[in-house]
C-alpha cells in the first residue's frame, strides 16, 4: 500500500493549483460520493463561527486539495498544502462531508479537529481497459473513464451508445432523428477535421467494429480512452479517440446459467405542430385553393405509435479446461413514420480452452449480425406532408396518387412513402 500514498504525494501540487483555480474562477463545487468513517478528536463549533482542522490519511501525512463540505449545503472550503482548512458554519449541528479522489469519503461532526481518509482499494483495484492490455485504476495515468453494467443507462437501449449516455465526462452523444434505421452521432476529442470523420475508434474484443454490432445485453465493460497517450498504440484511427467494448465470457468451473431479458416500448409525438386544416383553408386564410377533401397528411404517413420490443438470451458456463459463453438477442423496431422499421438479430460465442497446464489458451470469438429494415425517405415525405393542401385527396378517382405538377417540388408523400 505504501506505493499508493507515495503516488497521490506527488500529484499533490498540481491538485492544490486546479483547486484554487476552481476557487477563484466558480467558488468551490465539492464532489460528494460515498464514505467511511473517520477518526476524529472533537472541539466546540457554532452556526456563523469559524471551524479550522486538517485532512490526513491513514500514515497520518496531509492531503492536499480535499474537498470540505457542510451536508445539505453548497458552503466549503479546500484543503491548503498543510491540509489545513477553514470554514466558516451556516448550522450550529453541522456534519462534514470531506471527499478526496482515491480515498473514502468521511462525514464527521463539525467540531472535528482531525479528520482521516481512508485509501478506497475498491476503486483502486477495478481493472480497466487500455490500449496495451489492462491495469488497474489505481495505476492508470493517462485519460481513461471505466463504465461497469452497474453504472448503464437503462430504458429503450438501441445499441451501447444509449448504455453510457451521460456518464463520460467530455463524451458527445446525440440522437438526431426518431428514424430506427439512425444511429447516434457521437464525439469524444471535439472537431478534430473539417470533413473527415470524428466518431472515436470502436473495438469489440479487440476486433475493429460498430457500437450496432454487439448486443447490448452483453457487453460487460466499456471504456473510453480520450486522450493521447492512452490511445497512441492505435496511431492516427485513435485520432479522435478508442471505446473499448468488452463482452461477457464464461468462467472455468462454473455451472450453466442461463439469463433471459426482454422489454417492450412505445413511442408517439411529445407535440405535433398546429398546422392550418381543411376548414381554414375553406375560410380563406391561405393561398391554397379547395380540392374538395379533408386530408391529416400526418396522419396518412405515419402510424398511430412506433413501438419496439427486444429479446435477449444468454448462456454461460465452463468445465475445468474450458469456459464458454453464448448469446442470442432479437430487436425489432417500428418508428412514428411507416416504413420505418429495423430488425436486427445478433449472436455471439466465446469460447475459450486451457491446455498444457494452463500456459497455452485457444479462444474462438464469432459475432454474427443479421438486419433487416425497410429503405425510405421519411425525412422528405415528413416536408412534404407538413406543406400539403389538407383539402387535397390521397388518391384520384381512377386510384392513382393526386398530384399537382404546376408547383415546384410539391409531391403527394403517400406516393413518395409507397413508391420510392
């Protein structure tokens, strides 16, 4: 352990300097997370005095930059390079919230004189994914944010962008049409090119892929190296950054388990545009003349909800020499717009196999995508629905589409949906 104090020693100074410039520039934000308990050798404090006291680890050496809170308030202080802190009280039975990365957070009286972190060997221990193998996250210098299946976002998951949503700090994701057949854009490093791409780096297990490719029920990890040197080893693709995508293996020596997942989900209009109708075309509040119909052109191309639902089937399990894991997850998408639509179904093995005393291992990784969907122009048939005549008709009395060929770039979108 002694290699961890010395380690959070030496980044001691730069993190006194970020702090102070956090404190001149927007007064001081503490990061509040879980904690442990303290040590602490009391002393009196009132609402409106001043307390003092100093953040010490376990070796009893200061720890520089902690972040001092009073609970339930955004009134704190920072710890100086002795460790030192002053802060003045709003509630005279205030509790202390301390917090440094690395380390427990401590919630301790107020009148606390002595407050002592605790190295958190939980978060230095989890294992991350980098460019050169894996570490753990207590000896990870460069850029990296770990994402665990506890931490996901849940809801409608169309593929594992929507799983880290919000949780990488610097991490772009936006979702730029309802059309299922659209993926999410996504940017880690900023604008990095003016035409070219800026999507980061996608590896699967090491093989070069698309987020749309594995299955979201199966990935257990993902991790995004932003910066340089984390993804130097990819050279110029890790230009805009690498996601790394780890799924889900078996274990040797473990029984079969089998896990079912399913979900279903609806989807409408969160508001609809007030458009003219037939009848205010009729009173003369437009330039359109009367066709003699009553046509909800929205209504003609689009369904009454989209609706989605997805299907997931895992198995996983091993023998002495060999661990295996297998699965198979079904989605089938209809959006608001017909023709809409997006089936996908994806399969994936893993199966791994030990030999001569476990110094030789043969691994077999497939993952197999088979998608169907329906092409169309719903963007260009939505334009044109929201400009059309609403006393128009759909269809002419021999059936066939109405058209108006007097008008530049003006087309019936039921024809366009049906036909193009």
């Amino acid at each position: 352990m002694k290699h961890y104090k010395n380690r959070f020693q030496s980044g001691r100074a730069l993190t006194l300097a970020g702090c102070l410039v956090a404190m001149t520039c927007a007064g001081v934000q503490p990061v509040v997370a879980n904690g442990v308990p303290a040590t602490a050798q009391p002393s009196q404090a009132q609402a409106g005095k001043t307390v003092k006291g100093v953040v010490v680890d376990q070796y009893g050496e200061p720890i520089i930059g902690a972040n001092v809170v009073e609970r339930g308030t955004q009134n704190g202080a920072i710890t100086d390079v002795n460790g030192e802190f002053s802060l003045k009280l709003e509630n005279p039975n205030a509790v202390l919230h301390v917090t440094f990365v690395g380390y427990g957070a401590a919630d301790v009286p107020s009148d606390t004189k002595k407050i002592v972190l605790r190295e958190d060997s939980e978060l230095l221990d989890d294992v991350v994914v980098i460019g050169y193998g894996t570490q753990r996250k207590g000896d990870v210098t460069s850029s990296v944010a770990s994402i665990k299946p506890k931490d996901f976002s849940g809801g409608q998951i169309g593929d594992a962008t929507d799983l880290i949503k919000g949780k990488v700090a610097g991490l772009s994701i936006t979702t730029s049409s309802g059309d299922p057949l659209k993926e999410n854009s996504i940017m880690l490093r900023g604008i990095a090119t003016v035409s070219g791409s800026v999507s980061p780096l996608v590896l699967i297990d090491g093989i070069e892929g698309s987020l749309s490719d594995v299955a979201p029920e199966n990935i257990a990890s993902i991790d995004v190296l932003k910066d340089g040197s984390a993804a130097a080893i990819y050279g110029t693709r890790g230009a805009n950054g690498v996601i790394i995508i780890s799924t889900k293996t078996g274990h040797r020596e473990e029984s079969l388990h089998a896990t079912y997942s399913t979900y279903a989900a609806f989807s409408n209009w969160t508001k609809r545009a007030d458009f003219m109708s037939a009848s205010d075309i009729r009173e003369g509040k437009t330039s359109f003349s009367d066709e003699g119909a009553e046509t909800d052109w929205l209504d003609e191309v689009c369904n009454k909800f989209g609706f989605a639902q997805n299907h997931s089937l895992s198995l996983t399990g091993g023998s002495k020499q060999s661990a295996y894991s297998a699965n198979i997850s079904y989605t089938d998408e209809s959006g608001i717009m017909k023709k809409s639509d997006n089936e996908n179904l994806r399969l994936q093995l893993d199966l791994s196999h030990y030999a001569f005393k476990d110094k030789v291992k043969f691994n077999i990784n497939a993952l197999v995508r088979e998608q169907n969907y329906t092409l169309n122009d719903n963007a260009y048939v939505y334009r044109q629905a929201i400009i059309r005549n609403p006393t128009a008709p759909v269809y002419n009395d021999d059936g066939s589409y109405n058209e108006n060929w007097n008008k530049l770039y003006y087309y019936n979108p039921v024809e366009i949906q049906n036909e193009y």
